[in-house]
C-alpha cells in the first residue's frame, strides 16, 4: 500500500509542478493583466493544490499533514477573494480587458 502512495503522491507533486510552470509561462506571455491574473490563479489552484495534496500524502497522519491542510484552506479561500479584489479594482481605475476585436485593430 504505501507503494501505491508514494506513486500517488509523486504524480500528485510533478503534475503540480508542471502546472506551476505553465502559469508562470502564461504569466510572461499573456497579453494583459485579466490574462495573466488567470495564469496567476491556475498556479494558486492547481499547481499549489497538487503540490500540497502529494506533500500531504507524503506526511501521512501527523501534525505536519494537519498544517499542510490549513495552508491549503488559507490559499483556497484567500485566493479567489484577492483575485476578485484585483480584478474590480483595476477596473474601477478604468483598465479594460484586451478583447479579441481590439486586437486586430
């Protein structure tokens, strides 16, 4: 069994890892900030969520797995709410998001 874990939490770990480089490419190469707030938000998501679930695996039922999981609740709640934060307040300040039409123009 704990063969079938290790596995499990590995896969868990490099398909974060994986994701966590996707966004960052996303981050250097989206066009505007609403693009490039959503490539922030797939590293916070999937990326840190996967790295977490493989770590918490990995520690199996002690206090660290306990922590491993508050850190994850913290991130799964504050992220959403900072990302809306972010986005309402940079259209309040009037930026508009790049639209597939404006960019031909």
């Amino acid at each position: 069994m704990s063969e079938v874990l290790n596995v499990i939490s590995w896969l868990s770990l490099a398909i974060g890892g994986i994701f966590c480089v996707i966004g960052a490419i996303g981050l250097l190469r989206m066009p505007d900030f609403f693009t490039r707030m959503h490539a922030a938000s797939v590293i916070e998501t999937l990326g840190a969520g996967l790295i977490l679930f493989g770590l918490i695996i990995q520690a199996g039922w002690t206090l660290i797995a306990v922590k491993l999981v508050m850190l994850f609740l913290l991130i799964f709640f504050a992220s959403p709410t900072a990302s809306h934060a972010l986005a309402r307040a940079a259209l309040a300040k009037g930026m508009k998001p790049l639209l597939k039409d404006e960019e031909r123009a």
